[in-house]
C-alpha cells in the first residue's frame, strides 16, 4: 500500500534582500512525499513502513523518476525478513 502528497510551497524572499530572486520576490516550490506499507497479508497490519520526502522536479518525466529513485532506495532498506 501507498500514499503519495504533492503539496506547494510559497518561499517569499525578502524585497531588499541580496539574494537572487524573481522579480515578484516569491517563489514556488513542489514537495512531495511517500510512504510506501507492506501489509501482513493475514491481519492487515503494517509490518514495515518506507518513507520519502523532499522538492520535486517539473515535468511529468522528471517527477516519475523521481518516484523511482525514491522507491528504488527505500526498498534496498526493507529487510530481508520483516516481522
């Protein structure tokens, strides 16, 4: 089982700042997260739990391999017997 977010978030940068920024002073970043369950078939319990979390790239493309790469490591951590 999965749950997936994609939440935006508005960075306002200050109006006299030195930092580099658009001419609005705001910016606008996509998180996303995941959390990726494995079930216990019998009692539907959740024996271990993946997590992932951070800014997302644009595009269709760039989100899904984002999403692999996500899953890809969080599954080099599941372990190899889970109770």
């Amino acid at each position: 089982m999965y749950h997936a977010s994609r939440t935006t978030q508005i960075d306002v940068v200050p109006v006299k700042s030195a930092s580099p920024a658009p001419p609005s002073g705001i910016r606008y970043f996509q998180k996303g997260s995941l959390v990726v369950d494995v079930l216990d078939a019998g009692s539907g319990r959740v024996v271990w739990r993946g997590e992932a979390a951070g800014l997302l790239r644009y595009g269709p493309k760039e989100i899904a391999a984002q999403v692999d790469a996500a899953v890809e490591e969080m599954l080099a951590r599941f372990p190899s017997s889970a109770h």
